[in-house]
C-alpha cells in the first residue's frame, strides 16, 4: 500500500484542478460548431496535435504491457512497442492523402473514396465499429488504472475504471476536442517530465547504468541488453520472422489507412491541423516522442530487474513501472508521481471518448439520422454521445479485468490482422472497390476469432505463435475479398476521379488519372496553382 | 539538376516524386535507430551511441529533403481547401444525395 501525505494529497488534488479546469475553460470555442466540437476548427499548429499524440498514447496500460514485456524479454520487447512505426510512413503518404480528402472521420472517408450503397454500408459500418472499439479501449485503458488504484491503495477494481474517467469526461462534455487538446498539451509535458525522472531515480536507485550492466551479466542476463537477438528463423523464443513480421506489418501499414486502430485517433489530429505540412509534423514528432519514451522507460524497467534479481511474477512485473515511481520517489513527491499518472490516464481517455462520440454523432447521427440537425443540436448529440462511450467502457473495462497483456495484442494485432492489407488496398489501388472491402472486415472479424480462439480450443489447429496467426489470417480473409473484388464493378468513376483530383494517392491509379486528364480536370487545377503562384 | 529539389511549385509537388520515397525509405530507420540506440546509449553501450547517432543525421537529412516539397503542397492545397470544404459539407448529408 502506497502512503500519502498531505503534500501528495495537494499535488493530486490541485493537479486534477488544473487538468479538469484547463479543458473546460474552453467551453466557448468547443461549442461554436460541429467542426469545433470534434476538430477544434481544423486551425492547429503541428506541436498541439503532436503533444496530444503523444499524451494520447501514453495511457495507463501503456507502461504496464511495456513493463511486462521489457522485464520478461529485455530491450528485446521494445520492438512491441514499435507497432506505432506505421506512423513512419504515413507521416508522408496517408496522413497528406487523407488530410487532402478533409474527410471528418475515417468513416467519411468511405463515402469519399466508394460509391453507392458500398461505400454508404462502409460508412456506417466503419462508424459503428469505431464507436465500439473506442468503449473497448476506453475500457481497457480505465481498467488498467482501476489496477493500479487496487496495488497503490487496495482499492476495488471498478473504483479506478469510474471515478477517473467520469472526471475527465466533464471537460470532454464542455469544451469537446478543443478542451481535450489544451489539456493534452499540459498533460503531455507532465507526463513525459515524470517519465524522465522515474527512469533516472530507477537508474540511481540500481547503482547507475554501468552497475545495471554488471550486474545482468553476473545474473547470466547479458543478453536482455541486445534488442536484436534471434534464436533461428522460426524457432526458438526469438524468432526472425517475428522481428520480420513487427518491422514489415506496422511501417509498410503507413501507406494505408486503418491499419492500425491508433489511425482512427490521429486521423482526427491530421483534419484538426492548419495544413499538410503540420498534419504530417504532428504525426511523425508525436510518435518519434512516443518512440523516445520507451527508450526512456527501457533503462527503468531493467533497473527494476536488477533491483528484484528478476524475481517478479508476470503480474507484478506489468505494475513495474508503478512500482519504481511509488517505490522510490520521495515523500511529496509520490502525490505528484500519481498526479502525472492522472495526466496519463486521462489524457487517452478523454481523446477517446471525444473520437468515440465523433463517429457517434458526425457519422451516424448527422449523416443518417437526421442530416438536417442545426450545428447547435450536433454539439448537444456530441455531449450525450461522450457519456454513452463513457457507459459503454464501464462495461468493457470490468469484462477485461486484471488481463491487461492477453487482451493487447488480441486487439492490437490480430482483430486487425485480416484487413492489414485491404486498408492499403483501399489508398494505394484504384480498382479495390467498397464490397472488396466491406467482405474484408466482415471476413476478418469472424476468422480472427475462430483463428485465435474458437478453433484451438476445439484442438481443430494448434494454438500458433502470435505473428504465424497474423500471416494466417492475412491469407484466410484475402481469399475473401479478393475474389469479391474482381467479380464486382469497380466503383463510379466519376467518384474515384474526384478522389483523385482532390487527394492524388499514390500507387496504382494509372486509369483514374488518364480519365481526369481527358476530362481537363488536372489540366484545370494546375492552371489555378499558376494562377495563384503568379499572383503570389 | 539537382540531385535532391529543393525549389517546388504547387503543381510540380502535387506529383509523387524521389523527395517522397527517400522520406518513405528513411523515416522507419529514423524511428528504429533512435529508438532502439538511445535506449542501448542510456546503458552507456557503444553500440548504442553508434546506432543514436545515425539515427540523428538520417533523420535530419529527411527533413532537409522533404520540408520543401511540403511546404509546396501545404501551400498549394491551402487555397483550393475552401472549395473543397464546401462541397464536402454538401455532400455529408445524406438526403441531399
């Protein structure tokens, strides 16, 4: 149990103050307009979006399966981490296309990219999925902190999962993403500040980085040191094609959309950017800060190790770097370490509760619903929308309970596995049309639980190594899709040459151009670029 | 001609170009580098500083090629964007259609 005095009970509470007070002092501009409400009126400059980015990534189960991992496998588990890498990529191609589409949400862009009633079952397929999978996230990201709040004061599970998050969803109510930005900015800096100190008390406390060294190879842990450790190519406990499989999947997901579920957060900050060139900005700095702090949490972690000679149960070692900051902070300090971890939690909770309650709303509500709704009554469904989210993660988060790790990379990595490609398919190929895709995400979703769950536990397939069922799945829902997409028309071309004129996709879009260029249509905006360079 | 363009306008940079596929290229060797160099550095391994420091310079070497072509595209698309936004706007509607 953790201890508190008075000078840590200042620092949490007047911390809670700051960060409930900061987002909600925005409650004029977050109610101005729908495009207000949900992309802070698309004006921001690239380091807003980017340290909300960050702030948003760096969610209370974050430390916790980067903890279990790093302790269990050494600087070897940061490659997990490198599933944000898609950001790589897509800071130079999907996040310019799909900035240049100036689609509201992923879901809109369905309706921009197919035609006809495909492209509208996508769209609200795509919405209604999102709106779930944010209550799951949101679930789990509250579930995490109600585990934290049951090692630090023995508190009930759920106590941590509610009260939180219903504290963060007051300023998410009043002021919408321009109160979840402002407050991201100051959450990301306390956070990343108290990550920084956590990793150097660790260091301090295990004798300094040389003596971290030491000991490890007296353990007979030298190995835990090298990150690119292998054990054959699809043997041993560190496989090649496990290493192949977390480099190829996440970077080479950059020139998609979708590929990873994260996209759905920072599609919303690529729109809230001023233009292209700060959408991309706030993309690659937001994840190259993300990729900075686990270096940083890296060194606290095998300190932990050495200081528990590598003794903790996996359980244990998921709370380790819980553990380090209560452990070894000094008094008055420990409250600010848990107001820092407040910022971490709440800052991904209100983002996903404001994206959840945007597809809610701007793609459900508004555009099936009741198109005709005012601006002011879209703000008022984007209010009650947040607190269904909220309700719906209640729910989630007690199903999860304390298995934060299994859940991960079930939702990370393989309930996405089967569309991995399609979502490439859909920026790069013209002729992948909204059935291909529609029958991908529906394929994807029934296989990957017969894959991972149902059929191993009939002993129909063995139970695989994780990155063996990515592959499989691949290949289980691309015989689905495939042949869908080639025995259906591809979609209008008339929808497809305005995609192309107004976003330029890269990739295979060879008949589309030709068809703008015979229509004058490229011809016609060059003309308005020179125009306006001469003007300029 | 230059080996790398620095010089774009709005029209030319509309256009996939090498500026884009040397970002593409180098950018996850920027993030893999850093990431796993800094986390060896802060063991004080020489490896990692090696690894810390490459991850530096390609990274900034990314930069200096990309910014000018997206500042071109920035620019460019800013000025069609209200069109854009207002046909969009239209089109969001569902009954309209």
């Amino acid at each position: 149990m953790v201890h508190f005095a008075p000078l840590d009970y200042f620092w949490t509470i007047a911390y809670l103050i700051l960060m409930i007070g900061a987002g909600t002092i925005f409650y004029r501009l977050g109610k101005r307009s729908e495009s207000d409400f949900f992309l802070a009126g698309r004006g921001l400059p690239w380091w807003l979006p980017a340290i909300s980015n960050f702030a948003t990534h760096t969610a209370t189960d974050t430390p916790m399966w980067f903890s279990g991992l790093v302790y269990q496998k050494g600087l070897y588990g940061m490659w997990y981490s490198l599933f944000a890498g898609w950001c790589a990529i897509s800071a130079w191609v999907s996040t310019r296309i799909f900035r240049r589409s100036l689609a509201g949400t992923q879901a809109e862009w369905q309706t921009q990219r197919f035609s006809g009633l495909g492209a509208e079952l996508l769209r609200g397929w795509l919405a209604g999925w999102q709106v779930a999978l944010s209550m799951f996230i949101a679930g789990w990201v509250g579930i995490a902190m109600g585990n934290v709040c049951h090692y630090a004061f023995g508190w009930p599970l759920w106590y941590g999962l509610v009260i939180f998050s219903t504290l963060c969803t007051i300023y998410v109510i009043a002021a919408g993403y321009w109160g979840v930005i402002i407050a991201d900015v100051q959450q990301g800096i306390t956070m990343l500040i108290v990550i920084i100190l956590v990793s150097i008390w660790a260091a301090i406390a295990a004798g300094g980085p040389s003596h971290i060294v030491a000991s490890l190879k007296q353990m007979g842990q030298n190995e835990m040191l090298n990150p690119f450790r292998m054990t054959g190519f699809m043997s041993g406990d560190y496989p090649a094609l496990w290493m192949i499989t977390m480099i190829v999947v996440p970077f080479l997901g950059g020139f998609g959309m979708a590929t990873h579920f994260d996209w759905f957060v920072e599609a919303q900050r690529i729109q809230s950017a001023r233009s292209i060139r700060d959408a991309s900005y706030s993309i690659w700095w937001g994840t190259a800060t993300v990729i900075v702090r686990n270096a940083i949490w890296g060194i606290a972690i095998l300190a932990l190790y050495v200081m528990t000679s590598g003794k903790l149960s996996a359980k244990e070692a998921q709370l380790g770097w819980f553990i380090v900051g209560f452990k070894f902070f000094p008094v008055g300090m420990v409250g600010f370490f848990f107001a820092a971890i407040l910022a971490i939690h709440i800052s991904s909770i209100a983002g996903i509760l404001n994206l959840g309650s945007m597809y809610a709303t701007r793609d459900l509500y508004h555009h099936y619903i009741n198109p005709k709704a005012t601006e002011k009554k879209v703000v008022w469904v984007g209010r009650v929308m947040t607190v269904v989210v909220l309700l719906g993660s209640f729910f989630f988060g007690m199903m999860i309970g304390d298995n934060i790790i299994d859940w991960l990379f079930f939702a990370l990595w393989l309930m996405i596995a089967g569309t991995w490609l399609p979502n490439i398919l859909q920026v790069i190929w013209w002729r992948f049309n909204s059935w291909g895709y529609l029958s991908a995400w529906i394929a994807n979703l029934g296989i990957c639980w017969l894959v991972v769950w149902v059929l191993p536990a009939f002993g129909i397939i063995p139970d695989l190594p994780d990155y063996q069922q990515f592959w499989l799945l691949i290949i289980l829902v691309a015989a689905v899709y495939i042949p869908i997409t080639f025995l259906t028309k591809p979609d209008d071309m008339d929808r497809l040459v305005k995609l192309y004129v107004q976003t330029r996709p890269i990739g295979f879009w060879g008949p589309v151009k030709r068809e703008a260029e015979r229509r004058g249509l490229l011809q016609a905006i060059d003309e308005i670029d020179r125009k306006a360079e001469q003007m300029a | 001609m230059a080996l790398i363009k620095r010089k774009w306008t709005a029209h030319e940079a509309d256009e996939w170009t090498k500026e884009d596929w040397i970002a593409i290229v180098i950018s996850p060797f920027s993030y893999i580098l850093i990431c796993m160099g800094l986390a060896m550095s802060f063991f004080l391994l020489p490896l990692g500083f090696l690894l810390l420091g490459i991850g530096i310079v390609i990274t900034f070497i990314m930069f200096f090629v990309i910014d000018p072509k997206l500042k071109a595209v920035s620019s460019g698309y800013e000025k069609k964007q209200h069109e854009y936004l207002k046909e969009l706007e239209r089109i969001q509607r569902w009954e309209e259609k």
